[in-house]
C-alpha cells in the first residue's frame, strides 16, 4: 500500500481494498508460522475472536474477520488490514483463561480497527519486506546500512520474524481497545494486564534459559520497551470496572492436549542440538548461541554472529547451488560472491562453502554459506554472518551437522499441555517434577500458571503440565 490515501476512522467497516490486501498477505503468513491449525481447538480460538471481534462495531465483524490458530513454537499474535486475525498456539498455551484468550485477540482487532499497519506504513512510505509487513529489526550487528538489509531480509524469509511492528502508542491503544471489547462482551477487564504479565514473565524465563541478559527475542510483547510497565499500564485502566467472567476451567479443558513448543514435524530443539526426525539429520549450535525454530528455517543467533539452517532446490552441483545462495542473499543489485569455494566431507556428508567479505558501514562482516548434499536432489545449507574475520565462531556447527538413524528419530516425542486437578497434598514442587524438562522445572511450571514465587496451590483447582505426549 503506497502513502497516499486516507486512512479509514477506527468505526469505518473493513473496506474492500483492505479485504484483498489481507487475503494476498494471508497465505505467506500462515505458511511462515507453520500453518493453520484444524480442529476442536482451532474452532474454539476462532469462536472467541469472532465474539470479541464483534465487540469492535466493525460492519458485520464476525463475517468479516479470519481467525486462525497457528502450528507456531513463538509466543506471537498478530494482525494485518482486513480483518486477519492469528495467535499461534504457543501464546495460547500460556494464557490461563479464555478472558486473556479474548483479551489478546481484541488486542489484535484493535491494531485493525485502528488501521495501525496502513498508519506505520504511511509514516514510514516504504516498502518493507512483504509490504505492510514491516521486518522486525535486523541483529545490532548488521546496524541499518544496505549490507544490514540485504542480507537481514534473506535472514527473515523463513524465519519467525516477520511480524508487524507498531509504535509504543499503538501498542498501549491496541491495549485500551482490547480491554474496552473485554468490557462489552461481559469477560474480566484485567485479563489483558495478567496475559501480559504472563507474557513478560515468559520473556524474561526463556532470556534467562537461552543465557541471555536481556529478554529481547522479537515475540508479541517486544514491540514495547517495557512489557513490565504495560502490565501496570492495563492494570490502572482496570480500575473501577465490574470483574467480569474469566471461563477459567472451560478454557482449560479446550487446550488440554494441545502441542507445546516444537512440532516434530518441523524439526525440535533440545538443548543446543537441533533434531529432525523427518528430514533425518542434526547438528549441535556453539555455547553461547541459542536456537529460535521457525517453519522453513532454524536460526542461531548469538553476540558474536547469527546464522540459519534451510533449504533450496538442488540440482545436484554443490558449487552452483552455494554461488546461487550468495546471488540470493545478494538481492538484485548486489553482486554478492563468495572468494571461492572450497569442496569438504563431514561425517560423511559431501559439503561445500564459501565465504564473501563485505562492507556494513564503517565495519566489515563475513557471510558463509555451508552447504551438505544429502541426497543428488536434497541440499542443506547454513547461512551465516560474523563480523570479518570471526566467521569460526560455527566451525564447530558446520562440522557438527549428521545423518540421524531411525532410531534417533523415532525417540522424538513431543510435548504436550496436559490439565490436571491438584489433589490434596500436592505442592508446586511435586507437580512441577511432572515438567517434561531436565532443568528449571519449577521456574516452568510457576510462568505457566501464572503463579508468583509465593503463589500456592489448593486442592480442586485446575493446573497445567507439560509432558510428552504423541
């Protein structure tokens, strides 16, 4: 969408010109954050939004929006012009009532109702990635130079970052209108400050997990510089206002069952090792790098370097398809080249890989692409980037990628939410052993839930557990 134009008022119904803009974008986005979901689950998402959505006195709103319940490990959701709607089942599997569930979703309706993306894209009168889909921004590393984006949108596509992003007023007013639509469908106003709080909450723990100091994994909440004070921020809003219903036990019994974290499917992350039982092969990140899994792609990013594993057709020469990833990352008008490209074997794997030095501003970066033959039409490749002359800092991965045995891959099982009754004599403790996890049972258990550090449990009362579960 260009800059010109009008933008509609917050009350216009969803006009055809953005109808058609949503559904170009809709497919892109469901195939980048692994699909729509089908299903009891999928319908009950849908239901609750459509019900919230109606709430925006938008037209005929519960015609005019698409809800969808995305297959996605990442705590995300997210809205584009025309009434597309979608969390992915991560964020849902966080929430603890179908008032959050709602609140979340009203949010999303709120950035459509205010035309928040056709005011970002105004402002900023260009093009981003895939139109109003503004790029969450590339690492410090890469900085704004041409390099940065070049190289950044070949790190996006595949990835989970392409979300859109909005200023910390829409944010805080996609907020407002979400707590509003709480307040007209009858559900509890303060979910939307306890989805939030959960949310920074989960933030905070996965920096703390991945050994990172800060919690700034582009995800729903990181949009805002400061989850923590919009907490405070919805909570004030609250103020005053009838509680209202929460459906704490129904929405529970729809999510039990529910996949948590990675699909098999799409390949898991256990620890630093990266498994996939469908294309049959893993490879372990270097210490200090954390993994962030996404449809088509995993990335690996880390201060010294970021770097992502995916795929492209091969015909079966090595060196062609390494020299034709560079032309990809390149972009149209960046003859972007390796120097040359050297021919190697890793655990029996035929492999080849270039590296192209190139300017980023005042500074210089490394790319290398690393590329496996699997098969004579089955390649793999790594595309890495480092500051010059650190592109070692993935040695030890490039060398770390294998074949799995069958074996190996039957043994990856997913996990799942599973709800259970807190009996008597049950603590937080004994149930939290139930974590399917090896470290930080506790920590997991208490985000999941929504319990602060002196919360406890009570018989009767409805929790969730994360098990492994086919």
């Amino acid at each position: 969408m260009g800059g010109g134009g009008s933008v509609p008022s917050a009350s216009t119904p969803i006009t055809q010109q953005e109808a058609q803009q949503g559904a170009q974008y809709h497919p892109q986005l469901l195939s980048e954050f692994g699909g729509a979901m089908s299903g009891p689950q999928a319908a009950y998402v849908e239901q609750v939004g459509k019900n919230i959505a109606v709430q925006s006195g938008l037209g005929n709103a519960r015609d005019s929006f698409t809800v969808s319940l995305l297959n996605s490990p990442v705590n995300n959701a997210f809205a584009v012009p025309g009434g597309y709607i979608y969390s992915t089942r991560q964020l849902v599997s966080l929430m603890n009532n179908e008032a959050e569930l709602a609140g979340v979703l009203g949010h999303e309706v709120g950035h459509v109702a205010a035309r928040h993306s056709q005011r970002r894209q105004q402002a900023a009168q260009r093009n981003s990635i895939l139109g109003v889909l503004g790029a969450i921004g590339s690492s410090i590393l890469l900085g704004d130079s041409s390099i940065g984006n070049t190289v950044s949108r070949g790190f996006l596509q595949g990835s989970q970052l392409l979300t859109l992003r909005f200023s910390r007023s829409q944010e805080l007013e996609a907020d407002d209108l979400g707590i509003l639509y709480l307040q007209r469908a009858g559900y509890d106003p303060k979910a939307m400050s306890t989805v939030l709080a959960s949310l920074a909450a989960q933030n905070s723990l996965d920096a703390r997990l991945q050994g990172r100091n800060n919690a700034s994994v582009p995800e729903w909440a990181s949009t805002h510089p400061d989850p923590a004070s919009r907490v405070r921020t919805a909570l004030a809003k609250t103020e005053g206002l009838a509680s209202g219903a929460t459906n704490r036990d129904t929405f529970l019994s729809r999510i039990d069952g529910m996949i948590y974290g990675d699909d098999p499917e799409q390949g898991v992350i256990e620890g630093s090792q990266f498994i996939h039982p469908e294309l049959m092969l893993s490879f372990t990140a270097p210490q200090g790098f954390y993994m962030v899994n996404g449809t088509r792609a995993v990335s690996i990013n880390g201060q010294s370097g970021k770097a992502q594993l995916t795929l492209a057709p091969y015909a079966g020469d090595l060196d062609s398809y390494v020299r034709q990833q560079f032309t990809t990352l390149g972009g149209e008008n960046n003859n972007l080249a390796p120097s040359s490209i050297q021919r190697t074997t890793v655990n029996g794997i035929r492999a080849a890989y270039g590296t192209a030095r190139v300017n980023n501003g005042n500074s210089q970066v490394d790319v290398t692409i690393f590329a496996y033959e699997f098969s004579n039409d089955r390649a793999y490749h790594f595309q890495a980037i480092t500051p010059a002359g650190r592109s070692n800092a993935f040695s030890s991965m490039f060398q770390s990628m294998r074949r799995i045995s069958q074996r190996e891959a039957s043994a990856v099982i997913p996990r799942k939410i599973d709800v259970v009754t807190v009996q008597r004599g049950d603590t937080v403790s004994s149930l939290a052993r139930r974590m399917a996890y090896d470290s930080n049972q506790v920590e997991r258990f208490r985000v999941l839930n929504a319990m602060g550090s002196s919360d406890t449990l009570r018989a009767g009362q409805k929790v969730k557990l994360v098990v492994r579960g086919r």
